[in-house]
C-alpha cells in the first residue's frame, strides 16, 4: 500500500511537469508588421507613427542644435548633440565617422533614418492600399489616408533634399533586396514636389470629407491640408540652394506659385511632453531652465541693433575690448517683446567667447498662443503664416517684382509686429532682399527648424569668422549640406566623407 | 536443434552474468565517513562476482549477494563486498547472513572531498571528473562573508573574474566565467541556487552565510547539460541543511558582526583658481575675470574640504544570523535568519538593509521515497544615493565638481528653504549637493523568493527518479522622488521639465514608479540508472526539463506635483506616462548523460541535448548540444615517485547563448500609443553557439595539489544588431553574424606549508591556494560592419567590435606624447614642438602661454584620428589566499592581483570640463586650456589621456580569529569564535581615481524598451551594457575599506 501511495505521488508529480506552455510564445508588447497593416485603421496608426519619426528626425534634438549654432542662429557651448563642435570657430568639418560619439552621430543619423523610415511607413500604407486594405472601400477616408501618405512621402524627401547631399528615394517599386543607388538632391527635391503635388490633388478630391489627424492629433481640413501642402512646397523650392549661384537659379516661378496658395496659419502641432517634442523651442526659447540653456546668437542682436558688434568681443582669450553696453537697442519693439536681456553671460570661457550673449528668446511667454516650452504643452510652431508670406515676397522680389514684394512686407510682421517704418515701394532690390532677410531672421527665429542654416547658404557669400556681418552667409568652413551617414555608407560599401572644414569652404564639397 | 542454440547461449550468458541468481540474499545499509557524514556515491562490488552498485544520495545502497553456503554442489566461502571511494580508504567486509550492514569508510590521510554535482549524471568525486570544476566550499566562504554573495568569490578559484560596479551597499556582481564570449548579450553566467534556476541575475538577496559550497562549471566542455545559456559557464549554489550533522543532533549557531566602512582615499580635486578674487567671504566668494596667464595658481577663498564634511562618513556596518541544523533519524534541516545592513560611504544614507530567511528541509517518507525541499525569502531596501546610472549628475559628482569654496548650508534665497541649491556663482551652474540630496531620493525594494521541491524515488536499487519544481520570484521596486518646488538646472534620471519648479507653470517635484517581476519556474523528470560491472562504473540519466520565465515591468512617471513629501503617483498633475512589458520565455529540452569509469582510472563522459525556446526563431526551433570527455588517472597505472596523483583529462562540448526577448520578437516600437519601426523581426534567429575544447591536468606531489587547464572556445552565431539601410525603415535587424575565440590558461595550486616543512606539531595549519588565470580574446570573424560600442551612457562608446581586434579594445582619439609621433607633412616641423611637464607635445611658442593646447594626431585632411588607445583584459589575474594557525588563533588574508588591464577614467574626464580636477593646479605652467575644451577634456570626446593602467594588487580579505575550546565557556557552547575582519584593507595601484575595481554600470531600472539618449544602456546594439567588457569609471560609489569584528558562537 505504502509503495503504491509514493509511486502514485511520484507519477502525480511527473504529470504535472507536463502542464508547460508551449514554445510558441508571442510578444506582447510590440506589435509585428503583419499585426499593424490589416484594417484600414491600423493603417491609420502606422501613419502616425511615420509622422512621429518624421517630426522627431527633423523637430528633434538633432540635427537642429548643431546646425542652429553653426549657422549663428543660437550661441551654445555644451558638448550636448554635436552643438560645441559644429559651433568651433574657425569651423572644422562634420566628423562623419561610426567611431564618433552616439550624440555626435545623431547629427546626421537623426533626420536621416527619421526621414527615410516616414517614407517607409508611408510605403507600407500605400503598398497596403493597394493590396486592398481600406477604410471606406476607396471614399473620401481612403482619398484622406492616401493624400496624407504623399505628403508625408513629400515632407520627408523635402528634408532629406535640404539637408543631405544625396539620399535614397524608395517608393512601392524598389527592389530592398537590390543595392540602392543615391539620389542627388536636386532630384530628391523634384520627387519630393511631385509629391506634394499629388497629395493636394487626392485631397482636392476628398473634398470637404477630408480629414488629416497625424499631427499629434491636429485636426486638418482640406483647405488647411493644401495650403500646408503648398507652403512646404515652396519651402522646398526656395530652401534646397547651397549657394548663391544656385539660389539665382532656382524657380521662382514655381515658388511664388505655391507660396501664393499656402497656409495662412499658423502651423503648429501640440506639444505633449512626451513623444511630440520640439527640442530647438524647448532648448533655445527662455523657459526658466535656469542659466543652462542656448542664447541667441549675437549676429541678430547686431541684426536688430547695428552698433552692437556681429560677433562677440574675446575679452578674456583674445584680449579685445569689452562691449560697450551690453543692452541692445533698436527700432525694432520685437528685441523688447521677443527677447529677454540677460547682464550676464553663462558659458565657459574656454569654451568660445564668441557663443556669449546677452540675449535669450522668449517669445513663448510674450505671445500668447504663440508656442508653449516646446516641451509639455504649448504649440510648436513648425510653419508661420509669416514664412509662407515671406517666401512669397522673396519668389517676387526674385521674379523682379520689388513692389509688390515691398506691399506685402509692409503688410506684414515687419510693421505689426517690429514697428518697423514701412519699406519706401522704391526700395532698391538688395534693401528689400535684406528686409526679407531681416524678417525671416527675426520673425521666424525658433519656428522652422535649421530655417537660418538654409537661409544664409544660400542668400550671401560665406563670411570669414572674425569679419561675420549680421545677416551675412554661413562662416567659411561651415557644412552647407550634410553627408549620408557613415553607418549608411558602410552598408553601401562606400567611403565616409564629410563636408566643411578647411579644405571644404564652401562646406559643399565632399572631403574624404 | 540449431535454431535452439542461439537460446542455449544466452541462457549460459545470462547464467554467467548473474551466477548466484538462485540464492539471492539482498543487503542494504549506508555507508558514512568516520564523522557520520552519509557518502553518496561510492562504489560496492561483490568480490569476484563482478557485480556492484554505488550508494545514493543518503549514502544508502542495496545490492544482491549469494547466500552463503553451497552452488552448484561447490562449498563457496561467505561473500564480501568491497567499499571504495575517492579520498578514502578501501574496505572490505565479508556477509555472514546479515540483511543490513552500515559502513564507516575510514578516511585517506588527504582532505575529504565532495562528490560534483553539476552537470554531472548522478554526482561525481572530483577524482573522477574528466574537465575542470571550480569549487568554493564553506570554509573559503565564511572566513570573511561579504555582505553580498558574489564579491568573495574573487580570487578563490581559477577562471572566475568577479567585476562589480562599485562600492554601493547592497550592489549585485558581474560574473565573467573564463573568457567574455557574447559581443552584445553580456556575459553573466547561468546561476542555480538549490537547483532553481535564477530570473534575476542577482545574488544580492542570498545570505552567504547559508552557504555550504559553490560549483562552477567553466565552458562549454563542462556546460553542455545546461544548453543554450550556458556557453558563459554555470554557477551553481548549495545551501546548508543539517545533512552532515550525527543523527539526533540540534546545533544552533549565532554570528554577529559589527564595524564600519570608510572610503579608502580622497579624490584629487582643485583647491586653486585662475580667477581674480572680488570676495572672498562666504558663504559665497565671488570670483572676477581669469588670470592673463590661465594658470590656476590662486589658493581659493572660504577653501571647503567636501569629502570630508558633506560626502564621506564611516558607515555602519553590521550583521546579524541566527541559525538552527538538525538531524533526525529520517529528516534533517536548516533554518536561519539573518539582518544585514550597510550604511555605506555617504553621509545622510539609508544604505542598505537585508533581512533573509531560508528553511531547507529534506525527508524520508520510505526506504524508497524522499523529499527535499528548500525555500529561501529575502527582502532589501537600497538607498541610491548615488544612482546606479551614475553620471555627472550624481551626489558624489555634483561633490567633486562644484568648486570648494561655498558654505552648502547656506539657505536659498527664493524662500530660506535649506541648501541654497544655486549657490553656485562660479557660471558652470553646478546644483548644490546637498540641495539634491534632500530633495532627490531614490530607492529600490527587492523581495525574492526561492523555493524548490524534488521528490527521489528509489524504484530499483540501480535506478531512481526524481523529479524537481523550482521557483525564483523576484519583485524589484523602483522609486525616485523629487519633492514639490524642485530647483535645478538639470534634470535627474527620466524626469522632464515639469519637474524642475523653474519652469512655467510648474510646482517641480515630480515621482516615478517601476515594479519588475520575474518569475523563474522549472520542472524537471530524471532517471538515473547506476551499475556497476567487471571495474567499470556507470551513471546515465536522462532527463526532461521545462523552463518558463515570466517577466512583467509596469512604470509610471508624473510630474508637477500638488503638495510636498507625498511620494503617490496620483500627487503628480503633468507629464504623467505609464508604460508596460509582458515577456513569457518557455523552453522544452531532453538530455541525455553517461558518466563512466573503469576502475576509477580511465575515466568517460559523455552527453546529449536537444532543446527547444521561444526565444529562437520559428525556423531555428531546436539546437543541439554536445560533450565528449576522458580523463586517465596514469599514476593508478604507473607509479611516479613523490607524485600522489596524476591525472589528464580532455574534453569537447557545446552549448549556447540565448537570443533576448528584445532581439528575437521586437518589430515596431509602441511607446505612448505611437507606433514605429524600430528592428526588423528575425524568424530565422538562433542562440550563439559555443564549442570549448579542454585540455588540463590535476597532480598531487609532495605538498602540492596542482590543477592546470586550457581552454579554446569559439562562439559564433553571435547575435548582433545588424545595420540596415534606412531605406528599409527599420533601425537594424538581429542576426547571427559573427564569432569570438578566446584562449584561456588558468591553474590553482595548493600548498600545505605544514607538509611541506614537515611539521609535526598538529595544531599547525599552513596552507596556501594561489589561483592563477590568463584570457585571449578577439574578435574571430563579423558579418556585419565594425562599429563602436559602450556602456550607454554619454560619449561613453569608445569600445570597438572589429575582426581580429580583441574583445574590450577602446578607440579614442590620441594627443601625442613624443616626438616621434608627429606626421610627416608639412606644416609640422618636429623642431617646432616639445614636451611639456605634463608630459604631451606642444608647440614650443605656446609653451607657457595661454595657448598651450596637446598636439592631437590628425590625418593628412585634419581629421583627428581614432585608434586603438586601450584594452581592459588584463594580462593575467591572480588570488593568494593564505591561512596560518596555530591552537585557536589563525590568520587568513586573501590577496587579489590583476596585472595590467586599463580602465577609461570618464569621472577624470568630466572633472576636466571645468577644471575641477587636481591635475589642473598640479603643474605651474602649464595653463587651463590645456585641459579643458581644445585639450584633453576634448569636448568629452574619447581620448588617450583618460586611459589608464587598472591592474592592482590589493588586500581583499583578511581576519584574525581566536577560536576557544569545547567547554571553554561552559558546556552550552560548543564552540565561541572572535574575529577581526578587514575588507579591502590596502591597495596598490597606479590608478588615479578612488579604485579600479569598477566598472560601468548595468541598465536596470529603466523602461525596458525605450531607451533615452546617454541613459545606461542607450546603446542599442549592447542593449544592456555589459560590465565584464565596458570597464569605464563614470562617478562610480566608491570601494569601501570595511574593518569589523566578529562574534560566532555554535550552542
């Protein structure tokens, strides 16, 4: 009896080791691609998640810190994303090395996996449509979700054309399996138009049932759709020059043409502290992060008041004389409502005097509605009524029609909101230019990222660092263009190059 | 007639096999040493009968003999059976009709050893084992019983490298079994405590006091029974439980132990300035414009010295542990309790505190059925006062970098609150310490429960079965706390901006939440058959094993909170996040594993495993795993003068390194709602494969016991995170793609003095155990293309991975310190340059000047360049661990040497940034710029000046004990112990921080799946971090030099 009992208990136990899960275990926590591509709305969510990483790759931290110093947009010493070494003086080269540091890494690996994964996404959806996946059997929903595939196929090219020297254009018809060829980026600029082209078109044919929910829930009617489609457009047609000679050589016509059609609102999703984030306005707008943070750069104090000094005295490394008087003054009512003046200066000396100071940017808490702190609420804006206006009278200034450039200056943030005297509509050409300038410096200051980056390759010569004028072009030596990260490359089989430095003044020709 | 003959013979075969078949008498009894102790495993033969068994795990065996009297009309004397066993001597005793007959073995005049049970088939004198084991037995242990298991295992067996992070009370260690043989999945080995298999990869919770010994299994050519988690060695750990004591016997035993931890040095800070003085008056001097010439030469006004008053204090250290063995006729037990706790080095600390219990009880329900069972609950708090993820954001470096000239007791200004937190006037707007320290606060809560129970049943007196369920269940609670009106520049741990009171409509403040659960479960069937035959000695076993890991990890976050010292998630207002993560990992294996010898000389094993995870890819299901191994004991056959003993063994083995969860499933990243591509799934995704062949000796002679192995291991199939183009949308993929080899020598000699003096007198005790353990390893052969990798945190990722380079080279960028290195290119004219006193090349017209920078190597287009500037293997470790006694009183000190090895000194580096660090003011001309930006603190950047020579050689251990007499202190006492125990008492190095044996931290607390950039672990390609391979020194806690005094008594 005894030796039954303890082979029964012993049998019990061996049978219960067989109660086991199986080893076809699932995740669930991250879902697969085939769990996210089977209805129309899990069409929608992966849509979204394209428009974040777009919006991350290009609102992020980088590449708009880095860049934002080097173009003399912001005045930022820490070593934090790439900021210190892009903003040395005289400039040296972008590193484009995988043995670099992540951070500094992220200058270029940012936008660029950020850009081309929104591409991928928006392929997903589309190449999901087209196997049949919808969400009202081709209606207006369907026309929504497609038209917002293009133009996030479109906002993402437009970047990586601005931005990098070359990119991969993949659309439904790439071969993945097959190597890739670069596209160069006038190409990639041209692709990207088309693209936003084909979105206003699917959202013309919408109509009024159109509906755009994938900036962080923003809602976006038709008119609104296109006439953001159209901006962007002209931004990328007015942007992508290098330099001058290319800027005389871009079309105008077709800038004007878009800019004339675009938004007249403000463009700016919510922040929500956690995924939507705008760096640039968190870090380089006054939000009482106490003394840590950027300052504006001293070309645009001497943008706003000419007898400061465009570049900030070496007082304790160089010897040179003190400023005069460190507050600013000028005719402009924005350096006194935009910008907040500090009497001194934050930044390791060792570190460049010429990142000092006195002056931070904080219209965000000036302007009601404006912009929140980039960061937990608030509105990012992203593309002011103001750029596109802009845009519209540079594409007519360009075109040779001052006067009419001149009256919507006039109308504009120029006198609103600067107080400025309007321009005489006699205004010789390179006035109205510099007041275009002047406006897009002053006007669009933390809004469109990278804007002053791209605004000064391509509007003025490039400047010796010791002789920088306030609205002049990058610093010699400064990148103009960024290249194809160097992790990208090594997949390719191609050698690293990098772009600025001595050997590269113009910071557009690649140095290996 | 012909088809019967085939029946004819093997009926006389069966016959000739078993002879006696006819007059059966079966005899059962147990075998026991001298000291009562059971001895499982030894073997009993009939006299010339050829026929045998070995005794089970109780000692008892059961074995047929022939009845005495008359066979086949042949008058046969009474049959004898023969007892042997390793370490003691052979008996042999004649059965004259009993049925039951208990054996003493006499024992050998050399030590007792234990049977191994790990990875073997049914336990295993280590005579007989045929690849190499380490053991730690109870005595190495308790000498000095550290408060955490891991750190006294160091230097105690050869091929076991013990890397902590550092000094924190309460901290886990990283173990590095011979070589690192995974590029991004870590190296800490399998652990096993009482048979259950652990979760979490801590053994902090253990009370090392409970343990009896320590198993370690080294490769593969030992591991293979354990699969594919194996390939970094096994770690297998017996607790006490009364097994050893003589029936009917209680002991209760008591230890206490009291005394104190101090920091072993003072960190070199700047006590100069290079600044004007306009105020020198505290509590806050003010500081002008720098000198002309940039040298920091300037005594500093108000000078505080903050180690010593607002960091350092001498901790308290104490421990408590009761413990109850007995033994009954049919049961023994343990059941002990212990409360440890660890001030630790940092004033104003909780530090750490541990309360654990474990009951181990086995059974004998029949003749034929046991039980064990065992079950341990811990439970702990940590006060990380500095985080584990360290930074420079820390206590300790807020400490060092705020410039000492400020009274941190001064109040705020804002609202006369304690601790000005802005007292810094210097502009490198470093936060009061103190202010943090009052105001930040982060804990961690550990329970961990461990329980297993195995049933043997002894069906046959040649077979038993058994079978074991275990659990390990470990709950880890993290909290951090910032009080409401929070003020600083900078944001601790995942906090946003809402938690600083500075920003706009922010009261600051802010909690954070996480709760980690791991449920670790096992369940496994054995069958162990046991014959033995005409010499040769068998075990098989095969086994079915199913393992299932549960892992949960919930974490909440808010910020802006709405009243002070509340620490409830539902206090936040703003920036409220919730995350979460579900992972079930099972897998399913068989084995299969036959131990052999013939007359204990030649000596086999040999073993089979097939297994099946959720962790490999749909179409890589099951792996396979493999061992062959021999051993020849010569001087059983050839007598070797002075040599006791001479054994060679040989053995080949495989096994794996499992995929994580992370690696196998993950394919969109689902963060707040929002869906993203992020790695690309993998069904074709298989563990790592390892193949170690070994090859080694073990040899007695004279005074020495000498053990010699060497290792080659090849680990492909490695798992790494593939780049692909962002065409693809996906950041990579993880692929097997790539292999690491290593070649690893280790020997352990043991020395006993007293023998080899030839000392006579008895109450002398002298011996020495010196461990010895070399490691190569590189980087075979990689798929994907070379890249940088680190620890995670901020520009921390200097270690490359590249074909034929070893595994840990760190890559920087290099100031030149000779001549000789200057390019030859124009432009750079040797003649033109000079060594400086601090020794780097500058140019001979800024020598002296402000302009005094390093001369960093660049390539022909000025790119700086980036080369090997270091390797943190070491050329060789070694432990000494020497005990000398005479009566009662005895000196045991255990000396840890690691030579060579380099460490990347990032504390130095950030301290450099504002010229904090000592070596600023230590060269009078030598100016500020040629350490911060433009020199070597290079923007933070990698470089070679930071690199610095890790070897060591330090006191690890040490204690003087007088042990009194039975009936010294009455005949309630059995035994009374006093003990003065010393923990890191000295060092010797040429490291320059506070010690080198740290290294980076492991991500831990973090959200499992997003990673935050400079976050532990932000590298996404070692998605941990890896401890054993990233030696970096970033404000890590430091060692604690710890002197107490004990008290052991046995009742």
């Amino acid at each position: 009896m005894k030796s039954f009992l303890t082979q029964s208990v012993f049998f019990t136990l061996l049978l219960l080791s067989g109660a086991c899960e199986s080893l076809e275990t699932v995740n669930d926590n991250n879902p697969s691609r085939d769990e996210v591509l089977t209805s129309g709305a899990d069409l929608m969510d992966v849509l979204r998640g394209g428009y974040l990483v777009w919006w991350q790759g290009v609102h992020g931290a980088h590449p708009v810190m880095a860049l934002s110093v080097s173009s003399d947009t912001y005045g930022l010493s820490w070593d934090d994303f790439g900021a210190f070494r892009m903003g040395q003086e005289p400039r040296t080269f972008y590193n484009n090395r995988i043995t670099e540091d992540q951070d500094y890494q992220q200058v270029v690996q940012a936008p660029w996996l950020g850009c081309h994964s929104a591409v991928s996404s928006a392929n997903d959806v589309l190449s999901a449509m087209d196997k049949g996946v919808s969400i009202d059997n081709g209606g207006p929903q369907d026309e929504s979700l497609r038209a917002s595939a293009h133009f996030l196929r479109g906002i993402s090219w437009g970047y990586l054309g601005l931005i990098f020297d070359k990119a991969l254009l993949v659309d439904l018809q790439t071969d993945l399996d097959q190597p890739l060829p670069f596209t160069p980026y006038a190409q990639i600029i041209d692709a990207a138009i088309s693209e936003m082209e084909e979105a206003i078109s699917l959202a013309e044919a919408a109509g009024p049932e159109f509906i755009h929910l994938y900036f962080n829930g923003l809602g976006l009617r038709e008119a609104e759709f296109t006439g953001l489609s159209h901006a962007y457009a002209a931004r990328f047609l007015a942007q992508w020059p290098r330099t001058e000679e290319e800027n005389a050589a871009a079309d105008w016509n077709r800038v004007l043409e878009h800019a004339a059609q675009g938004l007249d609102y403000d463009f700016a999703p919510m922040a929500d502290g956690g995924s939507w984030q705008s760096y640039q306005q968190y870090a380089f707008a006054e939000t009482g992060q106490g003394p840590f943070w950027a300052r504006v750069d001293q070309r645009l104090v001497a943008a706003m008041d000419p007898s400061q000094p465009a570049r900030y005295p070496e007082v304790i490394a160089g010897g040179e004389a003190p400023l005069d008087n460190p507050r600013a003054s000028s005719d402009d009512q924005r350096l006194n409502t935009d910008f907040l003046f500090f009497p001194d200066n934050n930044f390791p000396v060792d570190r460049g005097e010429w990142h000092f100071s006195h002056y931070k940017h904080n219209r965000n808490k000036t302007d009601p509605g404006f912009a929140g702190n980039g960061s937990t609420d608030g509105p990012m804006p992203a593309f002011l009524a103001a750029d596109n206006e802009l845009l519209q009278a540079e594409a007519l200034l360009r075109l040779g029609r001052t006067g009419e450039a001149v009256n919507i200056l006039n109308a504009g943030t120029r006198v609103n909101r600067g107080k400025l005297p309007a321009l005489p509509l006699n205004s010789s050409p390179e006035a109205v230019q510099q007041a275009i300038l002047y406006e897009r410096a002053i006007e669009l200051l933390s809004t469109a990222p990278m804007s002053l980056w791209f605004d000064r390759r391509r509007s003025a010569p490039r400047e010796n660092y010791l002789e920088v004028t306030p609205l002049g072009g990058l610093q010699t030596g400064t990148p103009a263009q960024l290249p194809v990260p160097a992790g990208e490359l090594d997949i390719q089989m191609e050698e690293p190059y990098n772009f600025g430095g001595p050997n590269d003044p113009l910071g557009i020709d690649p140095v290996f | 007639m012909r088809i019967y003959l085939p029946f004819a013979l093997s009926l006389l075969l069966g016959l000739s096999a078993f002879p006696l078949l006819a007059q059966q008498l079966t005899v059962t009894g147990k075998v026991t040493s001298s000291e009562g102790a059971p001895l499982p495993g030894v073997h009993i033969q009939v006299k010339g009968a050829g026929t045998g068994t070995v005794t089970n795990e109780r000692g008892k065996y059961a074995i047929s003999v022939p009845g005495t009297g008359t066979f086949f009309f042949r008058s046969e004397p009474p049959p004898t059976l023969v007892f042997s066993y390793t370490g003691f001597k052979t008996m042999e005793v004649a059965v004259d009709g009993q049925t039951e007959l208990d054996v003493e073995l006499p024992e050998e005049a050399a030590q007792l050893e234990e049977i191994i049970v790990t990875g073997t088939a049914a336990g295993r004198s280590p005579k007989i084992m045929s690849y190499a084991v380490g053991k730690i037995d109870e005595k190495e242990l308790q000498e000095v019983p550290g408060a955490t298991l891991g750190i006294g295992m160091q230097g105690k067996t050869p091929g076991l490298r013990v890397n902590r992070i550092s000094g924190q009370p309460g901290q886990g260690v990283y173990f590095q079994v011979r070589s690192a043989n995974a590029i991004a999945n870590g190296q800490q080995p399998m652990l096993i405590v009482d048979g259950v298999f652990l979760g979490s990869q801590t053994l902090a919770d253990l009370n090392p006091e409970d343990i009896e010994k320590i198993e370690i299994l080294k490769g593969s050519a030992g591991t293979s029974l354990y699969g594919s988690q194996a390939a970094n060695g096994v770690v297998q750990i017996f607790t006490k439980r009364g097994r050893n004591l003589e029936a009917g016997e209680t002991k209760v035993s008591y230890r206490g132990e009291v005394g104190y931890s101090e920091p072993a040095n003072r960190y070199p800070v700047n006590e100069f300035t290079n600044r004007e003085i306009l105020d020198p008056s505290g509590p806050q001097p003010i500081l002008g414009d720098p000198n002309p010439d940039m040298v920091f030469d300037t005594p500093l006004p108000n000078l505080q010295d903050y180690q010593e008053n607002i960091l350092f204090q001498n901790g308290l250290y104490q421990s408590h542990s009761l413990s109850v063995q007995g033994k009954t006729e049919r049961t023994n037990f343990l059941g002990s309790v212990q409360r440890l706790r660890d001030e630790g080095l940092f004033q104003s600390s909780e530090g750490y505190t541990r309360h654990s219990f474990r009951l181990n009880l086995d059974h004998q329900i029949s003749n034929k059925l046991e039980l064990q069972a065992s079950s341990m609950y811990a439970n702990s708090r940590q006060d990380l006062l500095a985080l584990s993820s360290n930074g420079p954001n820390s206590f300790l470096a807020t400490t060092l970098f705020l410039t000492p000239m400020f009274d941190l007791e001064a109040p705020n200004e804002e609202d006369g609150s304690s601790y000005d937190w802005d007292i810094d006037n210097t502009g490198f707007g470093i936060t009061n310490p103190l202010y943090d320290r009052y105001n930040s606060r982060q804990s961690v809560d550990r329970n961990r429960l461990l329980g297993s129970l195995t049933t043997n049943y002894y069906a046959k007196d040649w077979l038993t079965l058994s079978y074991t369920a275990a659990l390990d269940r470990s709950v880890n609670e993290f909290e951090h706390f910032l009080e409401k009106g929070y003020l600083s520049t900078s944001l601790p741990g995942q906090f946003g901006t809402l938690a600083t009171a500075g920003v706009q409509n922010s009261n600051g403040g802010g909690i954070q939440r996480t709760t980690r659960i791991t449920n670790s479960f096992i369940s496994r069937a054995n069958a162990t058959i046991r014959r033995s035959f005409q010499g040769f000695n068998t075990a098989i076993r095969a086994s079915y094993l199913y393992e299932e890991l549960r892992a949960q990890f919930n974490g909440s976050i808010g910020e802006n909170l709405a009243v002070r010292r509340i620490r409830s998630l539902d206090n936040a207002q703003s920036n409220i996040f919730i995350s979460s993560e579900n992972q079930l990992i099972t897998a399913h294996s068989g084995f299969l594993i036959a131990d052999a010898d013939y007359k204990q000389k030649y000596i086999f094993s040999g073993l089979f495993r097939r297994e099946g995870s959720s962790l490999f890819g749909p179409e890589q299901r099951w792996a396979n795993y493999y061992r062959l191994s021999g051993a020849y004991r010569l001087t059983e056959d050839i007598n070797i003068r002075g040599v006791r003993e001479l054994k060679l063994r040989a053995s080949i083995g495989t096994s794996g390194i499992r995929p994580t969860f992370e690696q196998r499933f993950e394919a969109f990243e689902l963060i707040d709602g929002n869906i993203t591509k992020k790695t690309l799934g993998n069904s074709r995704l298989r563990p790592a494969y390892s193949t170690e062949t070994e090859v080694g000796l073990n040899a007695s002679f004279g005074a020495f016991d000498l053990e010699f192995n060497f290792a080659n291991i090849l680990t492909e199939d490695q798992v790494l995170l593939a780049p692909l183009t962002a065409a693809a949308g996906f950041a990579g993929q993880w692929r097997n793609a790539g292999a690491v080899a290593a070649k690893v020598y280790e020997a352990g000699l043991k020395i006993n003095f007293a023998r080899l003096f030839k000392i006579k007198n008895g109450d002398i005790n002298w011996n020495l155990m010196t461990t010895f353990d070399r490691v190569e390893q590189r980087v075979e052969s990689l798929d994907i293309p070379a890249y940088v990798t680190g620890p995670g945190l901020q520009q921390s990722s200097l270690f490359l991975v590249e074909e034929g380079r070893a595994l840990g080279t760190m890559v920087g960028e290099v100031f030149a310190t000779s001549l000789d290195q200057l390019p030859e290119r124009e432009g750079v004219n040797p003649s033109d340059f000079t060594l400086n006193q601090a020794g780097y090349v500058v140019r001979k017209d800024e020598l002296g000047t402000p302009a005094e920078r390093p001369f960093k190597l660049t390539d022909d287009n000025g790119n700086p360049l980036v080369q090997p500037i270091g390797d943190i293997n070491p050329d060789f470790r070694m432990g000494f661990a020497h005990t000398i006694g005479f009566k009662g009183i005895q000196l045991y000190t255990l000396f840890d040497w690691k030579k060579g090895g380099q460490i990347y000194n990032l504390s130095k580096q950030w301290l450099y940034r504002d010229h904090r660090h000592a070596d600023v003011s230590r060269y009078e001309e030598v100016p500020a710029g040629f350490f911060g930006n433009e020199g070597l603190y290079n923007g933070l950047v990698a470089n070679n000046h930071f690199v610095e020579d890790a070897g060591f050689f330090m006191l690890r251990e040490a204690a003087l004990s007088y042990t009194f007499g039975n009936g010294a202190f009455g005949k309630w006492i059995d035994q009374f112990r006093l003990s003065l125990i010393g923990r890191n008492l000295f060092t010797l190095t040429d490291y320059s921080g506070f010690h080198p044996d740290v290294t980076s931290p492991l991500r831990e607390e973090n959200r499992l799946t997003n990673r935050f950039n400079g976050g532990i672990g932000s590298d996404p390609r070692t998605p941990n971090g890896d401890p054993n391979l990233f030696i970096v020194d970033a404000f890590n806690y430091p060692v604690a030099r710890t002197l107490t005094f004990s008290i052991q008594a046995t009742f």
